[in-house]
C-alpha cells in the first residue's frame, strides 16, 4: 500500500501548492478582483477538464485489471485509446473555446474587472490543452501499471516548473498577474515531455505493440467507452457542485468570491494527499483480477433489474481476500488522515489565511467560516477512499450514482439555507455534499 501510495502523495501535494501559490502571487501583488479573477478563470478550466477525468480515473481502473491479468497487448491498447481520445478532446476545446468563455461569463454574476481577469488567464492557458489532456490518460495508465514513480516524477516537474515560472513571470516582467497562466502553459508542455520520455524509456515492447487503426474500431472502443461514460456523468455532476460554488459565490462580491477560493485551496491540499492512497487502491484492487470488463458489463445490467444470480456473480470481487485486506489498511490510513488534517486546520486556520493573501478584509471575513474548514476532512475521508476502492473494480455505476445524489443536495441545501445564512449558506452546501458521498458509498460497500 505505502510503495503505491507514498509516490502518489508526494506528487499531490505539489498540486495545491501550485493552487496556493498562484493565488498568494496574486493576493500580494493584486486586488481582491484579480484573486477572483483567477478563481473563476481556473472554474472555467475545471468545468473543461474535469468532463474529462474519465481519461485518468477509468484508464487506471482498466489497465489495472490488464497488468493483473498480464495481457501485454491490451495494456498498449488502452494506451493508445485513451492518448487519442485526450489529443481529440483538446482539439473539441481550442474550436469552442470563444464561444464556451464567453457563455459562462455571460451567465456568471461577477463584477467587470473579475470577468476581465478570468478571460485573459482562459485565452493564454487554452493553449495547453492537448499536454493536460494527455497527462490525464498517462497518469491513469502509469497507476495501472502499478507504477506511481511516473507520475510523480511527472507531476513534481509540472508543479515546480509551474511555480518557479508563474512567479517569475508575474513578478519579474510586465506581464504582471496574469504571468500566472504563462507559467502554467510552460508547466503542462514541460511535463508532457518528461512523461514521453519516461514512456519511451520504460515502455518500449508497449510501444512497439501500439496500433491505432485497429485499438480505434469501435468493437475494440466500446468497453472503454461503457465504463467511461458513467465516469463521465459523474464528472458532469461534480462540475454542478464546483460550478456552482463559485458561480453562487460570486454573487456576494469579490471579497467573499476570494475568501470562497482561498478557503478551497486550502481544502483540496488535504483532498490531494488522501488521494495517494485511493490511486493505490485503483492498483491494487485492479490488479488483484477482482473484475473484468465482462464482469462489469454484468454490473452495469444488474442496475436494471437482471437476475439475482448475475447481481452475485459480479459482487464476488469485493470479498476476495486482498480486497478485504486493502479496504481495512486504507480505513486505517483515511481516519487517521481526517483527524490529522482537522487538528491542522483548526490549530493553523489564521497562518494558513494569512499565507494565501495579505488583504486585511479577505483575512476578516475569513474567519466567520471556519468551522467548515475544520469539519471538511474528517467529514470526506471515506468518500476519496471509496472512490478509489469503486474505480480499481471499474464499478462506475455507484460512483456516478453518488454523485448525482450529492449534486442534487447539494443545490437543495443551497436553495433552502441561502435566504436565511446568506454567504455561508454555500458552505453548508458543499459540506452536505460530502457527508452525502461517504455516507452513499459506505453503504454500497457494506451492502456488498
């Protein structure tokens, strides 16, 4: 678990750390509007990027189960499939580009200096789009592969390389603020590169075997595509939520629009560093042979209401013994974690505002929401867990099921609050919704 893990963490908790910076850079050197500027302008990314976790997430899940099985040629093919389905996606993004920024900043309530900002970050970073994409699907197919050395070589130069040069760019030269997202373009090419190179290094007889014309046919697409969908719903609910939270947020004006993001920020480093240890389970609960795509074909009909029989053919794989041992080890690791990161935020919460801007009514309104800082880790712990438990067996039909649900009380619990808590009304929200993912996937799995 730790060999598979600990990599994972080190390169996570890279990840926020860009986040922080960019937003510390810009509280130092801007206005409260540039600070939301950049919030909404990384929203618009997300809402982009996030459609496409399918490329990290079911890749990882599914060359997992390949590695286990040993299937060589199967393992380049999924490879193949989802790198040409990421370089395919970016090209979808750069055609709509003008069309989709200016859509969502229409519907978004911001003041004109924050929608500015946000369009300026969105034309420059755009142009990163195939890199990003394809880090997805490589990230994913290097999990699988039980390899998680890759990716956190990877990430670590991307993350460092967009530090170093988004802080250059955005002090140093008359780029100013916006030098934030120069620096992330550089970052994303940077990292493709070493990927591809630790690719060519480490995985030349996959590379050797690659054939597009024949992984590209739609007999050979259409598992890949079966699991990948549901993987993609469920992104398109999870945008709901985080759309949303900046989108409601930003209605309350660029002091609390910026105290929004700061606060997620510091939030997600907690998400990132757990996250090590659901990639480990994607690994290891793949590789064990838990499910195979015909098994989870079964799964996906049981939903409808096939026979008792199929439904316990394909809930065999969860009390194989390794999955059970790995279940147990990761509860141990994701209570400990929540309770670690809690004790954290409660005890550092001010120092951790102040790092991220100097603005003295960002630092003040800050803290009136506290307690949900405290109370997210502990709360979401299992949720990240389970995710990871669910992908590893390419069961997506209750993680996307999750999601829908989460979503949906999310948006309730916003609605029904917001006249009566204002602002923090939003926080509540997003803190129901992860109560509601730990709770739906506990139950999934204590069912099975």
């Amino acid at each position: 678990m730790l060999r598979l893990a600990v990599p994972s963490i080190l390169a996570n908790i890279t990840i926020p750390l860009v986040g922080i910076v960019d937003v510390a850079i810009i509280g130092h050197i801007s206005s409260a509007a540039a600070v939301g500027g950049i919030a909404v302008g990384t929203m618009l990314f997300d809402l982009l990027y996030w459609n496409f976790g399918f490329l990290r997430v079911g890749t990882s899940g599914m060359t997992a189960q390949a590695y286990g099985r040993g299937d060589v040629p199967e393992q380049a093919k999924l490879l193949t499939q989802s790198m040409t389905i990421a370089f395919g996606g970016a090209l979808g993004i750069w055609l709509l580009q003008w069309f989709f920024v200016t859509l969502v900043l229409y519907l978004m309530p911001c003041s004109p200096e924050v929608a500015d900002f946000a369009r300026q970050y969105f034309f420059v970073r755009v142009w990163a789009a195939p890199a990003t994409l394809a880090l997805f699907a490589l990230k994913g197919w290097f999990i699988g592969m039980q390899n998680t050395i890759a990716p956190m070589i990877t990430d670590i130069v991307v993350n460092v390389v967009n530090m170093v040069a988004s802080y250059a760019l955005a002090v140093y030269t008359p780029l100013g603020a916006i030098g934030v997202a120069w620096g992330t373009l550089i970052a994303q090419y940077t990292g493709l590169a070493t990927a591809a190179v630790i690719l060519a290094i480490q995985y030349k007889r996959h590379l050797s075997l690659i054939q597009i014309r024949e992984s590209m046919r739609w007999g050979e697409m259409k598992h890949f595509f079966v699991l990948n969908t549901n993987l993609f719903l469920r992104s398109l609910a999870f945008m709901v939520i985080y759309v949303g939270y900046t989108i409601f947020m930003s209605a309350y004006g660029d002091t609390e629009l910026a105290v929004s993001a700061i606060i997620m920020k510091i939030f997600m480093f907690f998400s990132y560093f757990i996250d090590g240890f659901a990639y480990a389970a994607e690994a290891m609960v793949g590789k064990a042979g838990v499910k195979t795509i015909d098994d989870w074909t079964i799964d996906d009909l049981q939903s409808r209401g096939e026979s008792q029989e199929s439904r316990v053919k394909s809930q065999e794989w969860c009390k194989t013994p390794d999955v059970v041992r790995c279940v147990k080890v990761l509860s141990v690791w994701t209570i400990a974690l929540g309770l670690v990161f809690t004790l954290l935020y409660y005890v550092f919460d001010d120092g951790l505002i102040a790092l991220m801007t100097s603005d003295p009514d960002i630092q003040l309104a800050a803290t009136a929401y506290y307690p949900y800082l405290w109370l997210m880790p502990v709360l979401s712990a299992f949720a990240f867990m389970f995710d990871g438990v669910f992908v590893g067996a390419t069961m997506a039909i209750p993680v996307r099921n999750c999601m829908f649900a989460s979503a949906a009380l999310f948006v309730l619990t916003y609605i029904t609050a917001a006249p009566v808590m204002g602002a923090a009304a939003m926080y509540l929200a997003y803190m129901i919704h992860l109560v509601v993912r730990t709770v739906y996937l506990c139950i999934v799995w204590f069912r099975l």
